[in-house]
C-alpha cells in the first residue's frame, strides 16, 4: 500500500493525503476514542494478495500458529495418541512446523520485493515531501 501511494505522489507531483495515511499507519490506533483510527491489517494483506496470489491463505495459515490454539501451540509440543490421550513435552511432534516455514519464507520474500520497489521512487518522494513542508513553512 505504502509504495503505491509514494508513487502516486512522485507521478502526481503532489503530496496529497499521504501524510494522513503515514500518520495512521505510525501512530492511529482501534482504541476507543483516540482521534487517529489505525489501518485495519488486513486491508494491507489484501492489497498485497492482489499482487501476490495466495498471500491471504499464507497469512492466515500463519495466523494459526500465531495463536494459542492446537496449531500453534497444542500440536507443536505434543502427540495425539489417538486413543483419548495426548503426550506433552517439548518438541514431541514438530511434523506442524513444516507448514510454517513455506508460508513464512514466501511473505518474507514479498516483503523483500515491496522494500526493493518502495525505494525506487523514494528519493524523489522525499525530495516533494521536503519542498511541501517548505511551502507550508512560508
């Protein structure tokens, strides 16, 4: 989301609404009654599915490991007996840890490309924000 809107600035030439968007994604928050409301996280992941097939089902498989439940906790540091019992202990079964680390891998490569094309227009994007504070200054 973020290189989309520095590109827009850079091909407009215009700053825009781009600091409200920054200051949203820096400091809002879903706390009741703070002024600057957050960017809702997954709005961001499926602006990136767009331009990343699959990337939704990465993040939410992912978020199952995240979250104390059976996959990201129960599985990982036990054996189902399938006879009414389950065996804990630490890393009895790490079969489950197969399905984390593609996902994991693929997003930190997605990230890897958006860092690599937000900076191919963030000197000139810096270069209007700068001028824009200039011309606000006077």
């Amino acid at each position: 989301m973020i290189q989309k809107k520095i590109n827009k600035v850079v091909e407009s030439n215009d700053v825009g609404d781009i600091d409200e968007f920054l200051m949203k994604g820096i400091f809002g928050s879903r706390v009741a009654g703070d002024e600057l409301k957050s960017l809702n996280i997954l709005t961001a992941i499926d602006h990136t599915d767009k331009s990343h097939g699959r990337y939704r089902d990465m993040y939410n498989e992912l978020s199952e490991f995240a979250h104390p439940n059976w996959l990201g906790v129960g599985s990982i540091y036990s054996k189902n007996k399938f006879n009414g019992k389950v065996e804990f202990g630490k890393n009895i079964d790490i079969s489950d840890t197969d399905r984390i680390l593609l996902p994991f891998l693929t997003a930190t490569a997605v990230l890897l490309v958006a860092f690599k094309d937000l900076s191919e227009n963030f000197d000139e994007f810096v270069k209007l924000a700068e001028l824009d504070i200039t011309k606000s200054n006077e």
